[in-house]
C-alpha cells in the first residue's frame, strides 16, 4: 500500500530510530524525542495513505485482500502499536525514577526494532 517515496521516508525514520537506540545513555532528551516523533510518524501513516491512496480499488477491486502478504503486514503493524503502548508504558516509569523496568525497556525496544523493520519490509512489497 506504501509508495515508493514512503518507504524512503519510512527507512529514514528507522535509521533515527536506531541511532535513538544507541545513544539513548548519553542523549536521553534526544532519544526520548526522537522516539516519540518516530512513533507519531507511525501512527499517522495509515492516515496518510487512506487520504492519499484508492484502498477500495487495490484491496477489493484488484483484489489484494485475499493476499497473505497485506494481512502479514496489517498483524505487523498491530504488533508494532502494541510494542508501543508497552514502551511508553515503561517509559513513563522510567521518567518516575523506577529503574526496575530498565531491562524490559530496553528488551522491548529491541523487539520494536525488529517489528518496524519487518513492518518496513513487508510495506515496501506491497509499493505500487
């Protein structure tokens, strides 16, 4: 459902993402910031593409909702707004001083990660 110009965009965002990952010890704020932007990029792509783009003829006229590969990457995304709703979770401890849920944090950002790369993936087969 992505263009080709989204998933650019899409890998740019990632790339933040991952160097947010590997310096959040030494830029906190940084990465905190970083991090939020990412996930509000996230949230806002369905929005995006169901603005910008004919879902109707794609899915139901070609007939692309039959396809293992758009239902792979819907259950990709669910995973990944999940992950975040777990993260921010966290996170929000984490700024409470609560260092206990420091390794689970850090565990869930890894897993994020690999989520949004397959999310990444999986959107760039479906590129028009």
């Amino acid at each position: 459902m992505l263009t080709a110009s989204t998933v650019w965009v899409a890998l740019a965002t990632y790339v933040l993402m991952l160097v947010a990952f590997r310096y959040a010890k030494q830029h906190r704020t940084l990465h905190a910031l970083t991090m939020i932007s990412v996930m509000l990029f996230d949230l806002g792509m369905p929005v995006y593409l169901y603005l910008h783009k004919s879902w109707y003829r794609r899915l139901i006229v070609e007939g692309e909702l039959t396809s293992i590969l758009v239902w792979i990457h819907l259950m990709m995304i669910v995973m990944m707004y999940g992950l975040y709703v777990m993260q921010i979770k966290t996170a929000l401890r984490l700024l409470r001083q609560d260092d206990s849920v420091r390794v689970d944090h850090r565990a869930q950002a890894k897993a994020v990660l690999w989520v949004r790369a397959l999310v990444i993936l999986t959107g760039s087969l479906l590129v028009e």
